[in-house]
C-alpha cells in the first residue's frame, strides 16, 4: 500500500528511513536520496549491490541473472510494492 504521496517507506537497518518511489528502480530511489549503495552493471547481471530484505516486498523489471539467496534483492533491478525494511552489504 502507498502512502498519500504514492510513495513507499524504505526502513535501512542501523541507518536511515527514506522514501522510494514506486516507478524508479530501488537503486535510484536510494541514490536520490544520497544513500552509497555498491553497484556495477544496473542490470542485475553482477549482483554488486545484492542487499538483504528482512520485510516487504518488491517486483524485478527485469529476471536477475547474478545469484541471490531467498532473503535477498538486487536493487538496481526490482521496485518495491510495499513498504521495505532492508539491509545495505558493505
């Protein structure tokens, strides 16, 4: 569900809570708002910025071709749906 501005509460642990817009991928959502996440290729092909979702959920734009394990994401090529609560890996 959306806020009243058609946004999404994205809760990043030990950091900061930001907004996501649900029609940017979640890595310029998170770049806009001046948060360093590591990342290569934006096409879910290096899995550089492979991060941690411990609540939400989002939609892929495109199939990740790097692997991830079940409680991961790919920032650079999903969008989330809800609201997230995640975990950036440095």
């Amino acid at each position: 569900m959306t806020d009243r501005d058609n946004t999404y509460r994205i809760d990043i642990v030990d950091t900061v809570t930001v907004t996501a817009s649900p029609d940017k991928t979640l890595l310029e959502s998170l770049e806009s708002q001046q948060i360093d996440v590591q990342y290569h290729c934006r096409e879910g092909f290096c899995g550089a910025c492979r991060t941690t979702l411990l609540e939400g959920e989002v939609e892929y734009t495109t199939d990740p071709l790097a692997f991830i394990d079940d409680d991961e994401i790919l920032p650079c090529c999903c969008k989330p749906t809800n609201h997230l609560k995640i975990k950036l890996g440095f």
